[in-house]
C-alpha cells in the first residue's frame, strides 16, 4: 500500500469529520430545542441563554412570556412571579430574561433574535431607575450579556433607519463588538447611514448560521439550576389564591427575614453586603441623578422595537426602599422627576400600560433590600401582572417619536 493511500486511511476520516462539522455550521439547517430544557431555562437567568436565540425562541413560541429587567427579576422569594405563576397553575410561565448588569441596550439587541416571537404577543419590562447614570451601561455589562449572534441577527435585516443607526453608534462604542472586525465594519455602515453591501450581507448570513449552529449545541450549557428554589418558594405558599391571605403571609415572612437592622432590609442582604460598611454609607447618595443619562436614548431603542413588534407591554417602575434612601441622602424629589420623565417618554408614545410602584418604597415588606421588590411588591405587582396577561387587552396604538434618541432629552431636567 502506498504512502498516500496509509495517509488517507488514518487522517481521511478526520477530515472527513471537519468538513462535516463546517458545512453543518454554515448551512441554514436548524436544530429543534429540547422542550424538557425550557422550564429551567426560563427561570436560570443563564447569559447563555439571554445572549444567544434558540431556547428564547423555543420558549416564547409556548406558553411562556418574557419578564425582561435586571437584577430584581433575581430575587425569587414565595411571591415572585415565577413562583406564583407556577403554584397556581396559570396559563403563562415568565421567562426571566436580564439579571444585575443588563440595561436597555442588552436588551435591545437580546430582542433581535425574538422579534417574530414577541411580535403581537405581551410583555412585561421591569426599568431601573439605577440604569439611567450619567454614564449609562458599563462597558464591562455590556460586554457580559452581548454575542456576536446577537449582532448578526440584528444586521441581516437591519435598514439605516434612525433606530439603526443609533444602535449601531452605541453598538461602535462597546468594545466587544470589535471582537469581530467584519461585523464591526457592517455595523460602521449602517451608523453611516448606508446600507450593507452584498459581500457584508453575504459575510454576515454565514456568520449567523455558524453561530446559531452554535447556539442550538452550546447555549443550554453551564445553565444556572434554580428549579428547586422555585419549588421550596412554592411550598409556602396557601393551595388556593387569595390576595387577602396572601398578603399576610408577605407580612410574616418580611418580618421574620428583616429582624437585625433598621431599614427592614433582609438579613441575608444586610450581613452580607452592609453590616460591615453601612455608616460610610450616610448621605453619600445625595448627589446621585437619574435625569440626565445616554440609557434615555437606549431605552428608546427597546420601545421602537416593541412599537415595530407590535408587541404589547406592561412597565413596571419600582420603588427604592425609602427609609434607606433617606439614610443615604438619595433625593426623593430627583425620584419623582425620573418617574415623571420616563413616563413622559412612554405615555406620549402610546405606551400606557404601566405599572408605577415608584410611592411604595415606605411600605412594610414592600422591598426586599435596598433597591429591590421583596414580597409584599411582588404581591402588589401580581395583581397588575396577573389580569395583563390571563385577559384581552386593547391593541396597542403606538407613535414612536425621534426627539427621545436626541442629547437634548437626554440630558433634559425640566418641564416636559
């Protein structure tokens, strides 16, 4: 037997093999999710999934809704949306998508791979005041929850229209998107306000089905497991619904998991993270401003996007806890100028379905710790959730407006 004939028998079959794997990751070919992942999957929180498309779609073409916010979304005590969703049997399942660090534009470009599945279906979006820093999101978050996939999703169909470009401006100025320079330089195009060019469009096509091929194998790995939390919540709570004993219970757990501090911030949160260091905290929030921020601007991306979807959206405006607020200095009526503007921003556009929490941060049990909704908020918050999503609601009408991707809304601190 010759050489080359040896060669073949032993590397022939590896190469074989490759050749296989990359025509497999170029080809349009879609693998089918595995519906046994998607009741872990919607609770895990897991950047695997928020950064990549395949579980989102799955599920969202169920019976699940996507519950889309930060950190709070994290906070999964016997009143949180998942579990009461859950416990009661209701004919939606939240899909948590966010958690700490994710901010308008993560969520806008997570949004690109879900457009057709949240398109004239309902929403629930959670906003932060927290996000809106002068400096709007950190790089490093960004950076965190952000996928080349993402990208490439959102380039084979993206036009050079205002939203686009916009995008892709805030898009240029991340550095992760520079992991790539070819999706770079397609996204530099539309924020000149040209469209892709054959090769880029071509280029970009390739790369989203290798990496949705990608997606489909990978995306369920090193998922965060929190089934079981939501069961042991669940077990606590009464066979029947009643808003009534529901909310006394919320009052006996807040007060059994708040005893050791002032603020009735939970123990767990105020061992861990304050104990030690809370009186170098006094007054030291009395200069933050939530009025002039770039997340103005980004948060407009998202609403375009639901204008475009025609998706209809229940907002949820938390409060701060207000007795930790008045310790630190953060100033209550900087607050009510944030809740004034951002709802400016919704209503005049047609976005009227909001629930706005922003006054109930004095409540007993209604916080969880300093910033988040703890049991009896997830409570009230049900009560608005719960008929959004089991009844009909009118169709939207929404009239999106430029103005908001504008400097001068950004940084606007007075009449509106």
């Amino acid at each position: 037997m010759s050489l080359k004939k040896r060669l073949w028998l032993i590397l022939g079959p590896a190469v074989i093999a490759i050749m296989a794997l990359l025509l497999f990751l170029v080809t349009p070919y879609k693998l089918k999710v595995n519906q046994e992942v998607l009741p872990g999957a919607a609770i895990s929180q897991s950047a695997n999934i928020f950064k990549g498309n395949a579980i989102k779609q799955a599920a969202l073409s169920e019976n699940y809704v996507a519950f889309m916010g930060s950190s709070e979304l994290s906070r999964m005590d016997p009143f949180h949306p998942a579990v009461l969703a859950a416990k009661y049997k209701r004919p939606y399942r939240p899909f948590l998508l966010g958690a700490a660090g994710s901010q308008s534009l993560s969520h806008f470009f997570a949004m690109q791979g879900i457009n057709s599945e949240i398109s004239h279906k309902k929403v629930v979006f959670v906003i932060s005041p927290q996000w809106f820093t002068k400096q709007g999101i950190d790089k490093n978050a960004f950076s965190y929850y952000y996928s080349n996939l993402q990208a490439v999703t959102w380039l084979k169909t993206a036009k050079p229209t205002v939203m686009n470009r916009h995008a892709a401006k805030r898009l240029l100025m991340m550095p992760s998107v520079h992991s790539d320079e070819r999706i770079a330089h397609a996204v530099d195009t539309i924020a000149q306000g040209q469209a892709l060019s054959k090769g880029q469009l071509t280029y970009v096509k390739l790369k989203y089905n290798e990496l949705s091929r990608e997606d489909e194998l990978f995306s369920s790995l090193h998922m965060n497991l929190r089934t079981q939390k939501l069961a042991k919540a669940a077990k606590q709570l009464p066979a029947e619904y009643s808003v009534e004993h529901l909310d006394k219970l919320a009052m006996e757990i807040g007060e059994k998991k708040t005893g050791n501090n002032p603020f009735r911030i939970s123990d767990r949160f105020w061992n861990k993270r304050l104990k030690d260091n809370y009186r170098q905290l006094k007054g030291r929030q009395a200069k933050f401003n939530y009025l002039a921020s770039p997340e103005y601007s980004d948060f407009e991306l998202v609403l375009n996007q639901f204008a475009l979807d025609k998706t209809d959206v229940l907002f949820v405006i938390p409060p701060v806890n207000r007795q930790w607020s008045q310790y630190t200095g953060l100033s209550l009526k900087m607050l009510a100028q944030f809740d004034n503007k951002i709802k400016y921003q919704l209503q005049s556009q047609g976005f009227n379905n909001i629930v706005d929490l922003s006054k109930d941060g004095g409540e007993k049990y209604f916080m969880q710790d300093t910033i988040h909704l703890g049991w009896r908020g997830w409570l009230k918050l049900d009560q608005a959730v719960k008929p959004f999503l089991t009844k009909k609601q009118p169709a939207p009408s929404y009239r999106i407006n430029d103005y908001f991707y504008s400097q001068k809304w950004q940084n606007l601190q007075g009449d509106y």
